[in-house]
C-alpha cells in the first residue's frame, strides 16, 4: 500500500482525491530533500503519537 500526497493542502492519505483534488504518490520525490524529510517527520509524528 502506497501514501498519497494531497497537492492542496500536503496531507499524507490513502484516499484518491482530498481537497476536491486527485491525490498523487510522492514517488519519485520531485521537491527538495529538505523539505521531503521535513513531510515525513511530520507525517510520522501524526502516525505515531
Ligand atoms: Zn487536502
């Protein structure tokens, strides 16, 4: 199972659109790393809390 992106508001889900846009998969990653890690961490901290 694969994360998507929502390009609107930068949500990490599994659905197929979320802000009335289609979500995307963030592969192969076309932002900076910087930023790209700075997701994750994020995106982990909401995961894991
Ligand atoms: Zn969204």
């Amino acid at each position: 199972m694969m994360l998507k992106k929502c390009v609107k508001c930068g949500s990490y889900l599994l659905a197929d659109g979320h802000c009335g846009e289609k979500t995307r998969t963030p592969h192969p990653p076309k932002f900076s790393s910087e930023d790209r890690f700075g997701k994750y961490r994020r995106m982990a901290k909401a995961t894991y809390k």
